[in-house]
C-alpha cells in the first residue's frame, strides 16, 4: 500500500511547481506523506509551509542549464542529494518535469528499494515531425526523447493528459507495455474576483513551435485593418530580439511581462485581464495554459492541432481554427469572444471546476491505486 509519496521536478517552470502542489492535493486528502524534491531554482516560489517538505537539487532554469547540469553533476553530487530520499523512503515516486538526470534518480532509486513504484509524466512524449523547429530545438527534442527512452525502461507507469498524449507516446515508444494512466493537468484552484478584462494575451514559451511568429503577424494585421484590440504576452523569455521584428505601432498596444521569474501570480492576473488566451500553435500535445485559463473563466481561441481539440469544446470554453486559418478568422473569433464573454466566462469556470480542479481529483486516486496492486 501506498504510504509516502515523493514527488520530483528538476526542470524550472512556474507551472511545474503549481502542477507538482496540485498533483499532492489527492494523496494528501487520502492520508498519505508528500514530500518533494525539485530544482532549487523555483525555491523562491515554494509556501514557506512547505519548506520542511522539499528538499532541492540543482538549477535547470533553461535547456542550456539542464543539458549542462546533466554533463557536469557528478554521481557522488547526485547522491548526496538523495540522502533526503534515501531517508524519506518513498512507496512512491513521480517525476513530474523532463530532466536527463530523471533516469539516473530512478536507477539510484530503484536500487535501494526494488519495491518502489516509479511513474512518469509526460508532457510532451514525443515529436515525429521535427520539420521546421530550428537545429537547436531539434538537437534538443533528440536529447529529450533519448533520455525518455531510457526512462520508459525502468518506470512502472506513464500518466498522459490526453488522448494525443498517448498517441504519441505509442508513436515514439511502441515497445512500451507497462500501465499508462490519463489524468488531466490538474491545478489547485487561485481564482480571484475584480479584474477588468482588456487583452488578447500570449502564454508561455516564444518559441516557433507554439508560434509565436504567427502573433507577432496577428498582431500587425489587426494593426493594418485598423481593430480595436489590445495585446499581452507574458513570458519567462527573453525576446528582446523578437521584439525587434514588430513596428512601433505594434509595440504601443502591447503589453510586455517578461523575464526569468515570472510568477503564477502574474500569470493569474495577466489571464484574469484578458478576453482570450490566444494559441496560435503549430504543434503540441496539450498545454498547461488551458486549465489556468478556464480557472479564471477565460476561453481559448487556438489552431485545432495536437490535444487542443480535446481540451477546448467549440464555442462553449473557446474556439478552435485551421492552422493555416487566415488571420481575419482570428480577428473574428476574438470579437466573438468578447462580445459573449458572459456566456463564455461562466463555461470555462464550470470546465475547469468539473476537470481541472484538483480539489476534485480524488476521483483519479482509486486509478492511481492500481497500479500499487500489480
């Protein structure tokens, strides 16, 4: 039986660590110990009541930072820092974030205590067309998927988010025959009332994968055409030189939040002001944005690729578009999303209090459950 849960996350994102907390809330309510173990680069955003519950290694704030880390730790570095594991003697472990050091923990894990369960989640599994990522997003997905394929050989479980998740991960691993467990991306609830709704904002990485060119065209074009809207990115990016690719008629109404420690608190608000949460991807298997979003009944206007179209129901939480939709059917779904944003607000909220809300994840709990029974 399950009694102690060790939950680990190398890799800096503030989503990881809200995602990590979320994660905890069922095993929590069902008496078990949680502890955790992550990257002590989001220490700073850690509840100063959890503190005597984590313990960190590390600082992968970016890919460089993790590829490097990987190369430089030491074995002997590595296991002074699982003393703490060692100690806490885990039934459980989940490694929530990508890191190549996830596979040597488990290895090191696995050896002092054979009856462990080790699961892993996937975000991302794996990416069959690489066409287009530039050679150093390249170079990293074959790093990624190298590493998981490691990993995948030693863990008893992989949880997806959805559908698509698991797709790909069939795709790239079709050896694996161990459990795969799908649970949404779960977040604990911070939805808070007054905002005054005014952008049209971009979340997360500014990267050609999630299409950030395509924005950044959105935004000239609303310009050109003469629409009323204001825009948001926000970002834990530095996009200084992107920024160099727009006018300065753009840059006027643009709101820029950016740097290396963006908060959830500035996420939360940043989505609490805006119509719409915009998505303009090329490829992905689900996003961590959307959960947020509905929290705070925002809905998603985004290209129907990947495992956005099981995530957003079409004109109830948001609006799904063709990836080479032209940019005036994006300009008229966020005028759609404005003028019925009442509607809209009250559907989001109600999808992720039914989905999302990791108050209400319990039900996942009994499937977690058995994969102790095997």
């Amino acid at each position: 039986m399950i009694k102690r849960v060790l939950i680990i996350s190398l890799k800096f994102a503030p989503v990881h660590n809200a995602h990590c907390r979320a994660i905890a809330q069922p095993f929590e309510n069902a008496g078990m110990d949680v502890r955790y173990f992550i990257t002590k680069s989001a220490e700073w955003l850690v509840p100063t009541d959890q503190l005597g519950k984590t313990s960190f290694a590390g600082r992968s704030e970016n890919y460089r930072q993790v590829i490097l880390e990987s190369l430089m730790t030491s074995c002997r570095v590595r296991k002074n820092e699982m003393n703490y594991v060692e100690t806490f003697n885990p039934d459980l472990v989940i490694f929530e974030s990508p890191h190549p050091n996830n596979e040597q923990y488990a290895r090191w894990i696995r050896r002092r205590n054979t009856s462990v369960k080790i699961w892993v989640w996937l975000h991302e599994p794996y990416v069959a067309n690489k066409e287009g990522h530039s050679w150093k997003a390249r170079v990293l997905l074959l790093i990624h998927e190298t590493f998981t394929r490691r990993l995948l050989k030693i863990v008893d479980a992989v949880l997806v988010s959805s559908a698509e998740g698991e797709k790909r991960l069939r795709l790239g691993y079709p050896w694996y025959r161990k459990k795969i467990i799908k649970i949404p991306l779960i977040f604990e609830d911070r939805k808070k009332e007054g905002a005054k709704r005014r952008y049209f904002t971009y979340v997360g990485n500014a990267v050609y994968s999630r299409g950030i060119d395509r924005f950044w065209k959105l935004i000239e074009f609303a310009e050109r055409k003469g629409v009323e809207f204001d825009f948001q990115i926000i970002t834990g990016d530095r996009i200084e030189e992107s920024l160099r690719s727009v006018s300065v008629a753009v840059k006027r109404r643009l709101k820029v939040i950016s740097g290396d420690k963006i908060t959830d608190e500035q996420i939360d608000d940043a989505i609490r002001e805006s119509w719409a949460v915009l998505c303009p991807f090329r490829t992905i298997t689900q996003s961590g944005v959307t959960p947020i979003a509905y929290m705070h009944g925002t809905p998603l206007i985004s290209s129907a690729v990947g495992g956005m179209s099981e995530q957003i129901r079409e004109g109830e939480t948001g609006f799904l578009l063709p990836e080479d939709a032209h940019f005036e059917i994006w300009i008229e779904r966020m005028e759609k999303a404005r003028a019925d944003h009442s509607v809209l607000e009250r559907r989001c909220r109600a999808e992720f209090e039914l989905t999302f809300d990791a108050r209400n994840a319990g039900c996942y709990l009994n499937e977690f459950l058995k994969v102790d029974s095997t």
